[in-house]
C-alpha cells in the first residue's frame, strides 16, 4: 500500500486505454496517479506541480515523448521519466538515454514488467535525493549508530542484534563475505558492553600456524619449546576482564578447537610447558566467512565445538545486497581520506554515483574504502566523478546503454546480457591488476588488500588470464 513516502505519479500517452491500464497498476505504489493524454497538457500539469517519476509515450500527435522528456529534465533534472513505445530500437533507445530518460520500456509490456521498472526508479531517486542531502550536510551521514554506518534494513537488523546481546556475556559468532565489516561488528558488542573500559584483542586465526596460534592465546613456560627462552603470558591472560576477538576460526587446528571448546565451559586454560591451570574473565567473539556446517559434515571443523559457538549468530549483508548504505559509507570515506590529504572534496557527481550504486564490490566495504582513498587522490575538482572512479568510469557508457535496451525485445535482451557481461568483465580484471601491482604482484598481500580468499583472487586471475610481469 502506498504511504507518505511514495511518489506521484504522471502518465502521459494520446491513448486513453492505455493510461487506464497503467494508473490501475501502478495505483498501490504511489500517493496518487495522474494522466495527460497529450505532451503539452503534461508540460501544463508539471508546471504546476512537479512529478517525481513520469512515464511517457514516445509517439504522440500534440508534442511526442522526447519533447517532454528534454523540457522535463531540463527544468527538473531528478525527475525520472520512463519512455514507453511500441516502435521500440537500439537508435531509439540510445536517443533517449542522451536526452536523460531513466529507462525506455517497448510496448506491449506486463503489469510485471512496468511495476519492476518503477521500483527500481524510486529506489535510485531516493539514492540520488540521498546523494544531495550527505553533500548539503558536508558529507556527515550523521553520528553512525554502533559504529556501524547505514540505513537499510539489514544493517538496522545487525545494530538491534548488537544492542540485545553486548549487555551479556553470551558468545557470538558473526558470519559473512570478507571485507563486509566483521571486527567492527565485534568491536561495536564491546563497546556497548560492561567491559567497554577493558582490553580488546583481535587476533586473524588465518595468519598463525596450529602451534603459534596456541602460544599466543594461552601462553608458555621456559622451555616448553624451542625458543622458549623465558615466561610469556598469552592473549587470554592479557585480555582478562576484556574481551577477545577471534576472526577466520575456520582456520583453527582440530586439536586448538577442542581447547578452546574446553575454555568456553570452563574459563580455565593451561599455558604450554605449565602445570597449573589459570582462570580468567574474558569474553569470546567469533567470526569467520566460511560456511561452518559444511565444514562439520566434511569433517575439518569439530560439530560440538561449531554448537557451542553457535548461541548468538550475526549475519553482516554483502554491500550489493543493502545498495541505500553503499552512499553513506561512501561519503564517510570520502571525508575521511579528503582530511588526511588535505582535499576539500565535497561528495560525489551523479554519475559517480551511479557507478557506485550499480557495482557489486565483491570486495565489500575494504574495496569501497580502497576505491574512495584512490579517487580522493585523483580528483582534480571539488566533486568526485566517474573518471575519478578507476575501472568504473572505464565503462560508463557501456552500462548507461544497458540501463536503456529494452527487456522485452529477445535480440535486445541478447546485446544487454553480452553488454553487462563484458562491462563486468572490465571491471574485474583492472580490480586485480590495480591490487596486483599496489602490492609488487603478491598474491597473498593483494587478495587480503581486496577482501578475497586467495584462493578466489588466483581463480579470478586464472579467468582473466593475468599473469606477473616477466622480471627484467
């Protein structure tokens, strides 16, 4: 049911049918729904009171489809007009894609196929309007509730999550892509907790061996092995009364789950070499981005150490899934690194942001940060645009005529998907090459740059075919 919050719409087309048909379907997405059966009542009807989406007909015998788009957009640039025709081309579409149109939809279309196009209208309006009000408000989204910056349901469903379990002492375990924010979640439950004036150690279970990861957390006597020169008190000792943050615990040896499956019951735990057993007050945070209980059934994580983990699960969304939080954090990035430059960038050029909105980042929101750094030290004016974006300005056009082919027309579904395929392609294999060469060709530093498993970056580079650079 339409609320405050949805818009009105105009749908302008010389045949009376056809605007009935729409206004009926499109009654339950809007405040209000009016019509104009000609361009220059449109234009008479606009003037009086702007429209924020308007659906027009190409072909009209007083004043056709692109005299009204051109003079709409030229008094209300945000303002989104959908085209509608049944003389539906590729010259067509590209004809009004210049002059600014939002998408162009052939006749005859499906109650489906339009209410899907007017969603996605709404949804990039409010992105746009969202754009306008961070850059009015110097780029400040406002004080980030938990530490965590965005607006989507998603992210407010974490941020409620966050806010029943920090005031207890219960395990949580926090699950999701790479590069989606996991620590900041962790430290977001320790800083609304009772041990917030206390100690927090995060440690990567990925870059420390079975043995090493031992001797870190619960720490060693003299002699217990070699090396072992003198006493060191391990993670657990230091962090008593504080809490302990342990990522990728896919990568904990069988044996170190098993001691730490013993130290969730108990809270006690041996350092190597000794023979006495310590007793601490710490609190345990989990986080990994593997699937766990596919690990259980193949065998390689321990089934009673992964329930007892499992009380408080929190779930962090991949960016391309809460799209109206990619702003914010983009712009909290932005001020950040303009600062440390010492650039005053106010926010970002429409196109820019439309770059942003429609990437997936496989990378998350380490990628968006690495992107915004870059773009701040390119930009030469005072907002950042598409250029400025590397690898996704390199296909703007590209992906602006995919936005406007028709969905409808088989052969131009054929060129939108080979199109899509081709810009998708652009953008992955300069990603890599960017992080590559960031990193003197390392693959391990470049995959942990980007958010990716290495694993997964090496699979990327093996399908775009990259390989380093012959040594001179």
């Amino acid at each position: 049911m339409p609320n405050e919050e949805s818009p009105r719409i105009l749908i302008v087309d010389d045949e009376p049918l056809i605007c009935k048909n729409c206004a009926s379907i499109l009654t339950n997405m809007a405040q209000t729904v009016d019509v104009a059966y000609n361009g220059q009542d449109a234009i008479a009807m606009f003037g009086k009171n702007p429209y924020p989406i308007v659906i027009t007909d190409l072909k009209m015998s007083r004043m056709g489809g692109m005299e009204v788009l051109s003079r709409i957009k030229q008094a209300y640039p945000d303002t989104m007009v959908i085209v509608i025709t049944g003389y539906a081309s590729v010259s067509s579409a590209v004809e009004v894609m210049k002059l600014g149109a939002y998408d162009y939809l052939p006749k005859p279309f499906t109650p489906d196929e339009l209410r899907a196009v007017v969603a996605k209208a709404m949804r990039d309006q409010k992105i746009i309007l969202q754009n306008k009000a961070l850059m009015q408000s110097g780029g400040r989204p406002g004080p980030p509730a938990h530490q965590l910056i965005g607006s989507s349901p998603q992210i407010k469903k974490v941020i409620s999550m966050i806010q029943k379990v920090a005031a207890t002492d219960a395990t949580v375990l926090i699950y999701g892509e790479s590069g989606t924010g996991k620590e900041l979640v962790a430290r977001a439950v320790h800083a609304n907790s009772a041990r917030k004036e206390n100690v927090f150690f995060a440690v990567d279970c990925g870059t420390l061996s079975g043995n090493l990861l031992e001797s870190e957390l619960f720490g060693y006597r003299k002699g217990a092995f070699t090396n072992a020169h003198q006493d060191k008190d391990g993670i657990f000792q230091l962090a008593d009364h504080g809490t302990v943050f342990l990522d990728e615990i896919s990568n904990i040896p069988i044996d170190v789950q098993g001691k730490l499956l013993r130290f969730l019951d108990t809270h006690e735990f041996m350092p190597l070499g000794d023979v006495k057993r310590r007793q601490v007050d710490i609190r345990l945070i989990f986080a990994t981005n593997k699937d766990l209980n596919e690990m259980v059934k193949e065998g390689r994580f321990r089934e009673d150490f992964y329930y007892r983990i499992f009380v408080y699960p929190i779930y962090i969304p991949p960016l391309r899934e809460r799209k109206m939080d990619i702003l914010p954090i983009a712009y909290h990035f932005l001020k950040q690194y303009s600062q440390r430059i010492g650039k005053a960038i106010s926010g970002f050029e429409e196109d820019a942001v439309r770059g942003l909105i429609n990437y997936d980042w496989p990378g998350n929101i380490r990628q968006l940060r690495n992107l915004i750094e870059r773009a701040v030290i390119l930009c030469e004016r005072d907002r950042i645009s598409r250029k400025d974006l590397p690898h996704l300005g390199e296909i703007g056009d590209i992906e602006r005529l995919i936005e406007y082919l028709p969905e409808t027309n088989e052969e131009l579904k054929r060129i939108k998907r080979e199109l899509r395929q081709k810009a998708t392609d652009t953008i992955e294999k300069n990603f890599l090459i960017h992080a590559l060469e960031k990193n003197a060709w390392n693959v391990t530093r470049a995959a942990k740059s980007t958010g990716l498993q290495r694993t997964n970056f090496q699979s990327l580079m093996k399908k775009h075919r990259i390989k380093p650079p012959a040594k001179a």
